[in-house]
C-alpha cells in the first residue's frame, strides 16, 4: 500500500513531512499539543479543540479503538490531527471503529511519521502556531506561506460550535439544570443525567430572560472554544444578579464567562494548558488534584482579586496561575480545568454543585 | 507539611543479597533515600548484609551496617543506635518482613521505633491476602473468587467451588515461590499440599484462574496528606499466568480505553488508602478478562519494587527519592521534580516515547528446571530499552539482553532452525513444525517472541497466535510490521541511493541494528555503518524529562531513536570519559560491576572530568539521572557505544567496570579508533589469550596447571592422560564457567567431549590438570604501570574445582603460611607489571601442597571488588579510575602500602553466596566449576568464626546450636572428615549417618547412629529431614551409587530449610562459626567503626 504524503506547515517556516491516515485533503488551525497518554478520541471530539491542529506527543495513537459512547460531540472538532504512529489495529473490546474511520468519516486529514516531540518542543518555544496540514500536493514553502496568512479569530469559535437551539436533553425529578452550551462535552451532560437531572440545553448566545423563564435549579456553564464574548458574561451577570440564589458552576469557558462578568482580565496563554497531568491545588482543602486541560487563557490574578466578590480556590503548579474561583456569598463557582463527573479527586466539584442543586430544588 | 522535626535518626533497611525477584533496584532505591534523607539533616542508620552495593559504601549513611538482616540483629542496632524510625519500604519484601517481625517481637515498641512510610497495619493489609481480600472487599472492588486453606482437605472443597484451572498461593514465600497453576486435581493435591509446606504459616490461597488475561501494572503514591498521584501505567506483554518479572513489559500502558484507565487510576487511589499506606510508593496488579473488560485487583505492594524502579527509569521521575521525602512528611507539592524544577513532584509524569522491559534468564546454568514460565519468577536479570515506538524499544531491548541476538530476528540466529527447515520442507514435516510452533506458543518460555516470528512466518494470522499465546493482537501487530519491514529489506542495496536511504532510515525506526541490516544484505556490520553514514542516516538523541516535552528539562538523561530532533547540546569540554555499564544482571555479572561503575563515574568526577554513563539495566544506581553528567540509557553493542562516543566526541572509554560486557566489545571499539583507558587492549589480550598468556607464566616463572588444547576426544584422552587424571576440561569460548567440567576418568572425559560437541561444534576443548584438594584464592589488586597495590588477598572456604563466585572466601586469609602469601604478593606483582596493568587486576590462584598455581588472571574489575573495598574501607574502583587518568598510585596511596602486603585489618570478613535452588524445582544442588549464584552477604566480625556465623546467617542459614548433624560423605572424604564430625560431638550434637559412614565413624570412636538409605527402607535419610529431626546436614557430593540419595537429601534440605553444606571445607567453616557463637551473643558495629580499629 502506498501511502499518501503530506505535510504540517507552520507559521515558523518548520515543515513535518508525513503519511495521511485520514482525510487526504487541507486543514488549517492553531498547532497545539497534548501531553496526554490516553484519550485521544475524547480531545479531538471536545468541542474545546476546535480551531486546533491537534498534536499528540505520546507516539502511539488510536492503539484501544473507538467507540461512540467516548464521542464528546457528535463529531472531530480538531482540524487536524497529528501523530507519530496511528495503529493499523484496535485492540480493546470496547473499539467499534478505528481513529482512522473516524476522523475519515469527519472528513479531518490525520498525518503520521511525525517527530512529535520536536514538535512539541518547537511549539513550547514559540507558542502555539497557525499551522496547515496539506495533502494536496502543494510545495512546503507554499503552505509555510498559507499557514502565515491564515486569520485566526477565536472568538468566531463558540458560536460554531454552540447548539443552536435550546433542546431538552433529558428528563429526571432531582431538579433541573439549565446548561448554556459553548461548545459542551458530551460527557458533562451524561454526568448530570445519570444523578437524575433534568437537563435543559441552551445555546451559547440565550437571554437571560429566556433562562429565567425555564424554571432552573440550578446553571452549569459549559466548556469551549477560544475566546468568551462580552454578551455571553453580561447575560450570565444578569442572570446572576437576579437569581443570586441560582447555583452556577463554571467550567473552561464557564469560568471564563463567570470571571469576565465580574470585571477580570484574561490573557492569551503561550501555549494552552492540553493534557491530563496537571496539578490544581485546592486552596481550601491544601489537596493536589491531577487535572485534564484543555484552554488557553490565563486570567489575571490581580484582576479578580480587584473584584473582591471571588476568593481564588484553584491555583495550578505548574504556572501559578488561577484555575479556581468562588463568590464569597452567593453559591457561584467556577474551575478552569475538567473536573469529573464521577471518580477521580475532582469530581468533588459536580458533587457540590448537585448538592445545592437539590436544596435549590 | 513541612518536614518531621521530632524524628532526628532513621534506620534504612536494604534488601540483602541478591537473589531471584529481589536484584539491584533496591539498592537503587535505597542509595536514593540515603542521599536524599540525608540532605535533609536527618542521622541515617543503614543496615545491609550485601557488600556488593553502593548504599553500604562507608561515605553514604551515617553509620553503616553490614549485618544479617534478622531481628535478632537489627534489634542489636536499634539498640545501639537508638534511631526514631524505620523506614522499610525501600528494602523490598525482606525490609517489610523484617518490620513486620520486629513488631510482632514488641521489639518496636521495646525501643520505641516508629514505622514511616508503612506501618504494620498496612504491610499487614496488603501482605496478609486474607486480609487483603477484605479490605478489598469493603471498598467495593472486583477481585477474582478464592479461598483460604490449610490443609489439604479444605484445599479441594475450595477447588471445587472455584474448578480448574486455578491457582495456588502459599502465603508468605518470596516472589511468589511455590504458587502455581493447576488444571488438573491430580496437580492439585501435588502442588497444594507442597504449598502448604512452603508457607511459613502453612496457608495456601486458592484462586480463580485469571490466565490469559490482561495484566496492568499501576505505580502510584500517596502523601500524609492524602495527595495520590500516578507515576506510571505498565502494561504485560505476557499474559496473567506469567510471572510479572519474567513478563516483557511496557509502560505506558498501550491496550486500554481511558475510561478504563481512568477506573484503575481511581481504584489504585482507593486501595492505597484502604490498605492505610502512609506516604509513598507503592505498585498495584489489576487483570483485565479482554472478552468482557472486567477488571479485577491482583496484589498491591506497599513499597518501592522492581517495577517502580522501572517506572522511575521510565518517566525520570525519582520514586524513591520522593517516597524517602514523604515518609518524613513533606508532600508531594513541596517536593520539587529535579528535572522539570521548579515545578512541583504533585503532578503526573508523562512520556513521548515506548519503553520496553525485556528479562533475562539464566536457565543453561540450571539443567533439569523446567523452562515454562509461570506464576513463580525465573528470571535473573532484566534489560529495558526507549524508543519511539514499541518496535524500535522491542529491538533495542532485546539487542541489549546481551544473549546474542542483534534484534527481533533477521540476526543469522533462527528462534528453532529445525522447525523452519521442516517447514521449508513442506508436506506433512511442514505440518509437524506448525503444530510444534502451536505448542510452543501455548507453553511460553524465555523464547517466546521468536516463537512468534516463527508463527508469522508459517502463515498464522494474528488472531491465531492470539487464541493460543494470549499475547494481545496489538503487540502482535507490532511485531508483525517490523518483520513486514525485514521482508522488505534483504533487496535494500539494488535500490537508487533515494529509495536505499527512506528503506534503510525506516529500517533504523523500526528499531534494526546496523548487524541485522548487514545479515539481510549480506554486508559486514562496519560496512552498513559506513553505508548508513554516507546516506546520513544518524540516530538522534532526545531526552527523558518526565513532561513530554511541555517543559524545559535540566537534567541529561537520553536515550536513541531516529527522528528529525537531536537534543544533545555536545560540550565543548575535552575532559570527557565514557563509562560502559554491565547491562543486565545474569549470573556471574550483577550488581558488584554496577558498584564499581558509580565508583568510576564518581572518582573521575572528583577529578574533573565530564562523565558519560551508558547502561541498559533499569534497576541500577549508575542509571540514576544524577550519578553521571550524562546518561544514555542504550543497549551496549559496538553500534550503540560508537554512535554516543562519536555524537559526544569522547576523549576516552572506560571498559574495566562493566564486567565482561564492556570488555567484549574493547577490540571492536579500540579498532574503530576509540580509545581504550586504562589497561591496553593488547594487555587485555595478554591475559585473555591462553597461549600469549602461558608465555608471560613461563617468562615470569609462576607456577601453572599443566594443560593443552583438543579438538578431537583422541587428542584429548592424550592430554588427559599426560598431565593425569582428573582434569578440568570446558569449551574454549565460554564465561562464567559455562559448561565447565571436573573430569575423574576416560569414560566421563569421552562423554564430556560428546555433550561439548553440541554446545560448540569446531571449537577446540580446554583440558587443565585439576588440583585436587587445593585451596583456592582470590586477589585483587591496583596498578598503574610501575607499582602494584594488592588490596586483599581472599582464602576460599570451598576447595578448588568450585566455581569462584560460589565459594565463600574469607579476607584476610586464615590459614595460608607466611611463605605462600610471599608467593602470591610476589606473582600478583611480577604479572601485574608484566601484562602491563593500569587499574584493576583479579588473580585467581590454587595453593596444593605449598606451591602456588595461577589459575587466571583478569584485567578488569571483579565480583569482588566491592567486597574488598568494604572489607578494607580502600575504595578500589575510584582508585582504578584514577589511574586510568594518569594519576600514579604513589600519589593516591601511602607508600608502605605498595608493592606489599595488603593494608592490615584488625577483624575477619566472610563473604557467602546465595543460591537460587528453591527456585529451579528437581535441580540438584551440587557446587561445581559452572557459578549458580545469584548474590552474596558479608559477616564481619572480630574473628573468623564469629564472622563466618554472620555470614552464614545473612546468607539464610541460621547454623544450629544443638541437634542432630545428619552426614552423609564419599568415600574420598571420610578420613578428613573425622576431626570435624569430632568437633561437632564435642560440642554436643548427635551424629546421624549411613551404615557406612556410621560404622567407619563408631570405629574411629564417634558415637553416630545409623539411618538407613532410601532404598534400605524407611525410616530413611530423606524420613529424618521432612520430620525435621536434623538440625544440620554435611553431604558431599559422591559416587554415582548414591548420587540419587544425594539428590534426594539435598532437595530435600532445601525445601525444609535445614542448613547443608556440601564441602567438608564448609562443614569446618561451621563448626568454628558455631563454637564462636556458643562463647557469646551476637555483637554489631558499623563499618565505620571498625575502619578505625585499622588506622
């Protein structure tokens, strides 16, 4: 079997020659790496990895297969993905199609032969780069070019990647919980379900008024893409403001929006925080939880601590800064990272808020 | 937390002697802790019997003991020491044991003691499986079904509500001896009952057979404040029903989903805090059915392992130096990760790269011992690799195993040439070999990959060998595409230089030595390297730094692979030496040779020079990331060695320490233009050609055995019969005694020659007059060219003819005359000088009536090496560096040390071996010329006897005060036996013997009653063992006769664990030491101590 060739071109002027094993076609993106082992069908279908050229470091990718239940959206958000080897079998009892079948089926080119720790390595030293993977035929130096004049706004990316209608995805008689979708991961949604939540799905641009109307108990603010919009905050404020018995738990974008609502700043993160090992400390409790990331910004400590309504909960180890915050008074929290729905040291999070969702009901 | 201020002294229990599931990684672990408690202000107190490691080197813990690790002794410590604490959970299970009775002996409590790191309760928890199970139970985790028996009646009730096949565990026996698998009730009743036995409290675990399932390994830690992190996931090669040790293993693990992962992450957490584990690391066992993905808990470790030394070496991350750190009550997150610093140790490391673990396995010296793997650990040693993909970590791996094979095959070696020339044959042969390879895969031994290759290449699809071996389809996938990329190879050259260049680069990332190329093509290795250099295919070198990149790392610990990136910044220092390790343990090469390569990276860094260490064994202190200035964690080949020397542009290589790994390659090396420190190639040939080096003998007028050279057996019986039966005869090519043989007649020299035939074919035999009755001596000495150092002259216990690795010696000699120990200063110096020594230097001598014969000489670091350094406090291998530097002795000793007698000591060493028997089931135990050891203790005491006690008791054989001494000689040792058995009487023991014996000894006037012969009837000599009515057994090899009652009563004293020495040397040896300790109690000191007697 011949494979195709292809490229990885980026903005620096560095070129990765490789091997297609998904779509032979173009994608353009952000080159970001993932530091993580496993989960690779989880990150390139978190609606977070959207506008990313997703680049594994570990080298053996797609080796346990897939399967639907591990999709976080219906489909690859990544533009592309990039590894050093994709297994040509899947080899767990859970595997119902490969990584190749899957991101084939989304149409994603996927190159392989990649030296993905010089990668790696290249993109810590300069940031994360626009970038272009290219089966086309096209010369290196050409996509070099294409990848230099790509225009990237992040804000664009939420509103992609949000539902676009409110929808019910479940019934249950714990109570109910209104999520606003940025661009939500399955599994937070099946998290709530199985506790036995009602869940109401609203898109990331709904009125407060809208939500308000929907006789919640309580409100989650989703993950996402990129960069928050100034009237997704303003509207979560309102909400806020009115509702400040509401329980509202942030996550990713969610903290971003609940930050940003009370006046602090973020700042665009050098390379994003992508992988599964980095240590939070809880401030409260003074116990290190090992976290899964997907983000970029940095919110300016000074800024919420401006707002004097937060205390920081959450700091991470590795670059200090805040991945956690809470309102002094009102049952409003917020954390940068995944926690989890159930098992691990962070599942503690939803476990608070499902509890003041129940007394909320 | 900050650190514990109320415990000021804290007692490190190592591990002991090297044996069978316990090997360097506990000195590895422990070397850490010292270091790193240290640091932090705290007094350490260090127990180890092993002299051969580097934690008991005087300069690291504060007062160090060389003492048997029993309670009765450590009690004497704690006594003496008074520490706070104990920390036993970096000494492996003999530190847990060991804990575990000092606090059943309320001997902690007695001293008030703390236990850090584990308590009882948790060593309890997690040792005691019923309690394990319990524990287990009560936090809800799946573990297979079982149940606990104790005699063999309650052992089939269970078995039957379990049905077969299942397993048997004797509770509390090391690395899992006497379990095994069962499949049939007639096995059963066999092995549950010889478990029963083996257990010390006669308790056997009965198990659901899991076999054939997936097996995960999962190292993790926890803090006193309940912080958990992963270090490492492990994943088996080798299905459940194999031994993890003797398991191929990789890391990270490569077959489960994340929602999996994420369940084992999690349950791991929850068994660590169920068990109660404290603070540190410990390792846990999970086993995944593959059909229906339920995941059941094996066993949890409450400690460092061999497994987390893997992991540490895996990801670069310290676990034993962080669980040291917890246990005095830091946390994870006030502990920084030396390579990512300063970022925290609370974090989980991650790799971008495949790391293999392959064992290594010593079966040819255990002939009889069934080489099916099983439950129980059979492996002596273990090499691990790191690539970018399991393929080219395989390759590495296995090139590195330093058995002969270049890489996965395509090497000239065929895994069963029979098998493929049947199946080349085609017809019904062909069928024979594949259902001969279809056997093979079903009953796994150490040849198990190439069985596979052997598979593939008969055309079995990957799901066919998955359904008999249950090696998961996705290594088997790797395996297949890396002979894919063979089959592709052996037409490389006919290529266009483009094609040849993207062939032969794919060929080096699948992980292809530049040997293996050179088979396929038909080329010299030096000719595909040339080849491979115009093509500029060169290996890179990236860095393992626990992040997988995220992070700048500081430390420089790399390994090869083929990719764009190199990231060795190569310094512009000149001052730069290369250190070749001894890659991985086997018998005859283990820890010592690690010793003296820390001492020459060590010494050479206080000289100022750049140190580049190269080594493949994973449980080593040389393969710390911050022994050397840098590391290359490579296989030691010639390819792998020249491209570092190249990359690096070293000013030299150091070949001396490495044992005779490094050696083996010092010609090819020296040949590619790299350059030879220390003692010269051509010395080296000096003394490792027989002819060149019989000439040296002749020149210097040292006496030596008569011998000659045979090819053919006429030749041989001629020579035989000039020089005089009996005669030592082994193939010409062999180490460590391989194949070696005492030969007493024509007809066993006839037979000899027919076996050798087979293991060398055209390789002519040695044939060496035997010294009967010799004594032999070992010595060690330094040179630098002009003046020699003799640094300990060691007297054997056991008589020549017994390989010198597994007798005991003793230091300073005991019993050699003034006039003989001239004769052997004076050859040691005269040969030193001659073959033109600089560093290290081992003579082995036999001394038969007052003459002194050489029996060889070896240019380079010894097995005991590092004893002589501990029992003399003249730390040999620095000194050997040194001078491979340029420095003269005269500068690094006092004067009237040299060319002299050997430094004085005021007290008596013994160093003892263990011996792996009760691992090899029907292997008899007789001492030979073939070294069976494994590892080796150290009693130092005032006197001989009283050190010889010491030993004895470190080694595992406790000598008796009183009882019945059961003897049982050959005819040739009667008469030299009388005065021992004498003094045994005298000292009150019964004399138990056969007729013969018995009535020889009435006659000479001892009182020996008889026992009679296993075919005289019972009760017989084998009756008297199992009923433990002997305290002590003397049993000398005999004739042919009753060579079966030998073998009888000599597995038998094993498996009852009754001392036996099987040299009347040894039975004196014991006598004295039991005599020593009849006149008073044990006493201990630290080496320290007695180092000041000396000066």
């Amino acid at each position: 079997m011949v494979l195709k060739k292809g490229y990885l071109a980026l903005e620096s002027g560095k070129v990765f020659e490789g091997t297609s094993f998904g779509a032979e076609n173009e994608a353009c993106g952000e080159a970001v790496f993932n530091t993580s082992v496993f989960g690779y069908q989880e990150i390139i279908t978190d609606p977070s990895s959207f506008g990313h050229i997703t680049c594994f470091n570990h080298p053996h990718v797609g080796n346990y297969g897939c399967n639907k239940d591990s999709n976080e959206s219906p489909g690859v958000c990544s533009g592309g993905i990039v590894v050093k080897e994709c297994s040509a079998i899947t080899a767990n009892q859970l595997s119902e199609f490969s990584l190749q079948e899957l991101i084939l089926k989304n149409n994603a080119p996927g190159i392989e032969g990649v030296d993905t720790r010089a990668l790696t390595k290249h993109l810590r030293d300069n940031g994360s780069l626009k970038a272009v993977i290219s089966f086309l035929g096209d010369y290196p130096s050409k996509l070099v070019e294409k990848a230099k004049e790509l225009k990237i706004d992040d804000s664009k990316y939420i509103p992609e990647v949000s539902c676009k209608e409110k929808y019910i995805y479940c019934q249950g008689d714990e109570g109910t919980i209104g999520v606003i979708d940025y661009g939500c991961k399955s599994s937070f949604l099946k998290g709530i379900a199985s506790k036995g939540f009602k869940i109401i799905v609203f898109p990331y641009n709904v009125k407060a008024s809208e939500i308000m109307e929907s006789e919640i108990n309580g409100l989650f603010l989703s993950n996402g893409p990129g960069r928050v919009l100034k009237e997704m905050s303003a509207s979560v404020k309102e909400i806020i403001e009115k509702c400040p018995c509401l329980p509202v738990f942030g996550v990713c974008a969610g903290f971003q929006v609940i930050a940003d609502a009370y006046g602090a700043k973020f700042k665009k993160h050098k390379i994003g925080r992508h992988g599964a090992n980095h240590p939070v400390k809880n401030l409260e409790t003074g116990r290190v939880e090992i976290t899964a990331q997907n983000n970029r910004y940095t919110l300016d400590a000074a800024s919420i601590e401006k707002s004097k309504d937060f205390v920081v909960t959450h700091i991470n180890l590795f670059d200090n800064s805040v991945q956690g915050i809470k309102h002094k008074k009102l049952p409003l929290f917020a954390v940068q990272y995944y926690p989890a729905t159930a098992m691990s040291e962070t599942s503690y999070l939803f476990e608070n808020f499902f509890g003041m969702v129940k007394k909320n009901a | 937390m900050p650190k514990r201020t109320d415990i000021k002294k804290i007692l490190i229990i190592g591990s002991g002697p090297i044996v069978i599931g316990q090997a360097c990684e506990f000195d590895y672990s422990g070397v850490q802790a010292i270091k790193s408690l240290k640091k932090e202000g705290y007094k350490i107190i260090l127990v180890n019997s092993n002299p051969a490691t580097i934690m008991t080197d005087p300069e690291f813990a504060d007062a160090t003991y060389i003492e048997p690790i029993v309670p009765e002794i450590v009690e004497k410590i704690i006594e003496k020491e008074k520490p706070d604490a104990i920390l036993p959970t970096l000494g492996g299970q003999t530190a847990l044991n060991l804990a575990v009775s000092l606090h059943e002996r309320g001997i902690l409590e007695k001293h008030k003691v703390e236990l850090i790191g584990a308590d009882f309760k948790t060593i309890e928890a997690a040792e005691d499986r019923k309690v394990f199970r319990k524990v287990m139970q009560d936090i809800g985790m799946d573990l297979p079904k079982s149940g606990y028996a104790y005699n063999i009646a309650e052992a089939i009730k269970i078995s039957e509500d379990i049905g077969f096949p299942c397993i048997v565990r004797p509770s509390f026996t090391l690395g899992g001896v006497g379990s095994g698998m069962v499949f049939t009730k007639e096995e059963f009743i066999e092995i549950a009952s010889n478990g029963i036995q083996a257990s010390p409290i006669n308790e056997i675990l009965i198990e659901e057979s899991v076999l054939g399932w997936k097996e995960l390994e999962m190292e993790v830690m926890r803090d006193l404040a309940d912080n958990c992190i992963t270090i490492c996931s492990i994943e088996n090669f080798d299905p459940m029903g194999i031994h993890t040790g003797d398991s191929i293993t990789v890391a990270p693990a490569m077959t489960m989903t994340s929602k999996e992962y994420a369940k084992m992450r999690d349950d791991s957490f929850k068994i660590l805090r169920a068990i109660g584990m404290k603070s540190g690391g410990a390792n846990i066992q999970f086993a995944i059915d593959p059909k229906t993905g339920r995941q059941v808990v094996i066993e949890m470790n409450p400690r460092v392992s061999r497994s987390s030394a893997l992991a540490s070496k895996a990801t670069g991350f310290p676990i034993a130096k962080v669980s040291s750190l917890l246990a005095v009550g830091y946390t994870l997150d006030e502990i920084q990760n030396d390579m990512t610093a300063p970022r925290p140790a609370s974090f989980e490391p991650t790799v971008d790269y495949h790391v293999v673990k392959v064992p290594r396995f010593a079966f040819e010296k255990f002939s009889g011992a069934s080489q099916t793997l099983g439950t129980a650990m059979k492996s002596v040693g273990e090499t691990m690799a790191l690539g970018r993909t399991f393929k080219e970590a395989l390759q590495k791996a296995v090139r590195g195993l330093e058995v002969g094979r270049s890489g996965y095959g395509a090497d000239g070696h065929s895994g069963d040439a029979e098998l493929e020339a049947y199946y080349d044959d085609g017809g019904a042969l062909q069928q024979k070999a594949v259902e001969e390879v279809k056997y093979k895969l079903g009953t796994p031994n150490c040849d198990r990959l190439y069985n596979v290759r052997l598979a593939m290449k008969f055309g079995m699809s990957i799901d066919e060998i998955y359904d008999i071996s249950k090696i998961d389809k996705w290594f088997l996938n790797q395996l297949k595409e890396i002979l894919e990329v063979e089959n592709e190879l052996s037409g490389v050259l006919k290529h266009k230089e483009d094609k040849q260049k993207e062939l032969i680069y794919k060929a080096k990332q699948y992980g292809f030595s530049d040997k293996q190329l050179a088979y396929l093509t038909r080329k010299s290795p030096e000719e595909i390297r040339e080849l491979r250099k115009k093509l500029g295919i060169q290996p890179s070198y990236k860095l393992v730094d626990t992040c997988g990149g995220e992070f700048d790392a500081k430390t420089a610990y790399y390994y090869s692979t083929y990719e764009s990136e190199d990231e060795v910044a190569v310094s512009k220092n000149s001052k730069k030496i290369m250190i070749l390790g001894a890659g991985p343990n086997r018998i005859g090469q283990g820890i010592e040779f690690d010793y003296c390569c820390v001492h020459g990276v060590l010494a050479l860094k206080e000289e100022g020079y750049e140190t580049i260490m190269v080594n493949s064994n994973p449980e080593t202190v040389s393969t710390d990331y911050d022994t050397s200035d840098r590391l290359y964690f490579e296989p030691l080949t010639v390819e792998d060695v020249l491209n570092i020397a190249e990359k690096e542009k070293v000013m030299g290589v150091v070949v001396q320490f490495g044992g005779q790994t490094p050696l083996n390659l010092a010609t090819e090396l020296h040949k590619a233009g790299l350059k030879i420190l220390g003692t010269p190639i051509e010395s080296i040939d000096l003394a490792e050609d027989r002819k060149l080096f019989s000439k040296v003998l002749e020149k210097l007028n040292i006496p030596q055995a008569q011998s000659g050279t045979a090819t053919s057996f006429k030749e041989a019986r001629k020579i035989a019969e000039e020089i005089g039966y009996p005669v030592m005869v082994r193939p010409s090519y062999v180490l460590g005694g391989r194949a070696m043989e005492i030969v007493y007649d024509e007809k066993a020299l006839e037979n000899y020659i027919s076996k050798a035939a087979n293991v060398s074919p055209g390789k002519p035999i040695l044939i060496d007059k035997f010294l009967n009755h010799a004594v032999e001596v070992d010595v060690d000495a330094l040179c630098d060219g002009k003046d020699v150092y003799i640094a300990g002259i060691m007297e054997h216990i056991e008589e020549a003819g017994i390989h010198s690795g597994d007798s005991a010696c003793v230091l300073p000699a005991n019993s050699l005359s003034e006039k003989v120990l001239n004769d052997i200063r004076k050859h040691t110096i005269n040969l030193a000088k001659e073959i033109g020594v600089k560093g290290l230097m081992n003579i082995q001598f036999a001394v038969k009536d007052g003459i002194v014969y050489i029996l060889e000489a070896n240019p380079r670091a010894s097995r005991t090496t590092p004893y002589v350094s501990k029992a003399t406090g003249i730390a040999l291998a620095k000194l050997a560096a040194k001078i491979m530097t340029g420095k003269k002795l005269s500068e690094l000793l006092p004067k009237n040390l040299l060319n002299g007698p050997s430094k004085e000591v005021k007290y008596s060493t013994v160093k003892e071996v263990v011996l792996p028997w009760s691992r090899f089931a029907n292997v008899d135990t007789v001492l030979g010329p073939e070294m069976k050891s494994t590892g080796e203790v150290m009693g130092i005491d005032a006197d001989f006897g009283r050190a010889f006690a010491k030993a004895e008791l470190a080694a595992g054989s406790l000598l008796p005060d009183s009882g019945a001494v059961l003897v049982s000689i050959g005819p040739r040792g009667k008469e030299e036996a009388l005065s021992i058995i004498k003094d045994f009487v005298a000292l009150g023991f019964e004399i138990l013997a056969t007729k013969h014996t018995a009535e020889f000894f009435n006659a000479s006037g001892i009182p020996a009653k008889e026992v009679a012969k296993i075919a005289e009837g019972r009760p017989n000599i084998v009756d008297v063992i199992t009923n433990k009515q002997v305290s002590f057994i003397i049993n000398t090899p005999s004739g042919a006769k009753s060579r079966k009652d030998g073998y009888q009563i000599r597995r038998n004293a094993i498996m009852y664990g009754i001392p036996i020495v099987t040299t009347l040397a040894a039975a004196k040896a014991s006598v004295q030491g039991i005599k020593a300790k009849r006149k008073s109690d044990w006493s201990v000191a630290p080496l320290q101590e007695y180092y000041k007697k000396n000066s």
